[in-house]
C-alpha cells in the first residue's frame, strides 16, 4: 500500500482522533504530523498481519497516550459540537421544537461522555465513532476482545443512565 493511499484513508478520523484526545487544534496539527510521520516509516515493514485501519490506529493511540503520558496530562476525548459525528445527530430540516429536543440530547450526551471515564470513553468512540471492530479496538488498545466487550456495555449503560434512557 503506498502512503499517499494511507494518508488520504485515514487522514480525518486520525485528526478527529487527535483532536478529542488533545482538545487543541495546534496540539492535534502536530500529533497528527507525528503520527503520519511513523505510519510512513513503518509502512515498509508493515506485513499485512492485521487490517491496515488497526495498525494506523493502533500508532496513533501508542503515540497520542505516550504524548500525554509525556505532558502528566490525563486522556481528555471531547464531544466536540463541530464533530460530524454529533452533528449529523441534530438534523436541520427538522422542525423548531425537534430541534430543540435534539439540542438538549445532545448537550445531555456530550456532559455524560466528558463523565465517563477515559478507557470507557476511547471504546465508545473507535467502535460508534470510527466504527471499528471489536476485534480492531481490541488490537488497538492491545486488550482482550471481552475487555472490550465489557468495557463497551458498561460505557452504554451509563451513557443511558446520565442521559435519561430506560
């Protein structure tokens, strides 16, 4: 595979990756440059032993949890209301008062992730989010397949719980 494909690939949801785990635009620039920079040198060794998504994923959460580990800052994945996730969540076309109702969802359900804590979070997000696997989560956290199950099903019920769903 050469780079330029990986790159235009995996671009956006790395940035986006970047970008709720660093909650800085510059911060996330950078990130996502140094990232890029190792998927390059890597690419020549990469041997096709898992899915191309996994092992982008899995250089970028190595180097974005070491990064932080680097500034003694905790993980701090964001619900960001410019994220196209969240805003494909409030549809413009609906009415005043749907839209209203979707607001407040999504206001409740931004508070109730930024509650969660980090490893609930990050699971949350690559499987909803980046739509991954269980097994690719499980590769790119380098976790056992039912941690992440477990992990996945707890992090929706509290979800449930904060945001008022039965």
């Amino acid at each position: 595979m050469v780079f330029d494909e990986v790159y235009e690939r995996f671009r956006r949801p790395i940035w986006r990756l970047a970008r709720r785990l660093t909650d800085n635009d510059d911060e996330a620039f950078d990130a996502t440059q140094e990232i890029f920079l190792r998927v390059w040198r890597g690419l020549a060794g990469f041997r096709g032993e898992a899915k191309v998504s996994t092992w982008v994923f899995q250089i970028a959460w190595n180097y974005l949890r070491g990064h932080h580990r680097r500034r003694g800052r905790l993980l701090n994945l964001v619900v960001d209301q410019s994220d196209e996730i969240v805003a494909r969540a409030a549809d413009p076309s609906a009415g005043p008062e749907r839209q209203a109702v979707s607001s407040d969802l999504l206001d409740r359900v931004t508070a109730a992730m930024d509650g969660l804590p980090e490893h609930y979070r990050i699971v949350v997000w690559l499987r909803d989010g980046e739509e991954l696997s269980y097994t690719e989560i499980a590769e790119v956290l380098d976790l056992p397949i039912g941690t992440v199950r477990s992990r996945l099903a707890r992090a929706r019920t509290a979800l449930k719980k904060a945001v008022g769903l039965p």
